[in-house]
C-alpha cells in the first residue's frame, strides 16, 4: 500500500492515508498513539482547553517518574515526571479525530501552569511571566 501511495509513513510504525482528512490536533493524535501514558499537559493542555494563545512548539506531556523519555521523530516532546496525586488527579480521556488522548482538566492544568513557572517559561523573552519591574521609593 505504501509503494502505491495509498498510505504514507507519519513517524516509525504510523502511517495514515495519502490523502487524509484534517486532523485537528495531529501531533496530541501522534503522541497519544506512540505513548500510551503520556497525559497533554501544560502549555498544550492550555492550548487544547483554549485556554492560552501561545502556540507550543512542543507536545508536553506528563509520565510517571521513572519513565524512560519516549523518542519520537515527530512531534517534539518534552517530559514532566510526575508521581502520586499530582500524576492522577485531573485526567480527562477524550476523543480527537476518533482516538482517544488524556489530557489534564482545565483546572489541573492552571494549576500545574502555576507549578512548573519556571520550567515553562519561553525561552523568547518576550512571552512567559516575567517579573514586574522594581518600584523606585
């Protein structure tokens, strides 16, 4: 099927159509499908709550401390270990584009955005929460 190009190869192992329809979140698709305990969290669960209009240029995701960091050709990925509550607490199971993704609720989310500041942070400088100047007495 590949060599009559009805499918093409996505990343290592996943392929899809050669003309599929429009994902509407492919790369929370690709690593919902690769990494099966990953949960979307951070920035990219801000992002698919529409909770924020920063753009990630990363899948974020949160693993279970002591999990081996996941190699996928695409999309980037960057990993937050977590463990306990903090790992199971606010997960949602839901479907895009037909295959289920967790994800962490909107308030979780908030909350985590909060704990991980300033891991976070973009590395552009003019986005992120940055400190508010220093009040001349």
């Amino acid at each position: 099927m590949r060599d009559r190009a009805v499918v093409e190869q996505v990343s290592h192992g996943i392929y899809r159509l050669a003309t599929p329809p429009t994902l509407s979140e492919p790369d929370l698709v690709t690593v919902a499908l690769r990494v099966r305990r990953a949960i979307i969290c951070l920035i990219s669960a801000l992002s698919f709550h529409d909770l924020t209009t920063e753009i990630a240029h990363e899948a974020q995701i949160a693993l279970p401390r002591g999990t081996k960091q996941p190699v996928l050709e695409h999309p980037p990925v960057r990993v937050f270990h977590f463990s306990g509550p903090a790992l199971t607490e606010g997960i949602e199971t839901v479907k895009v584009d037909d295959i289920p993704v967790r994800v962490y609720s909107p308030a979780k989310t908030v909350a985590d955005c909060f704990r991980f500041r300033n891991q976070i942070r973009s590395r552009r400088g003019d986005r992120g929460a940055r400190p508010l100047p220093q009040r001349r007495s």
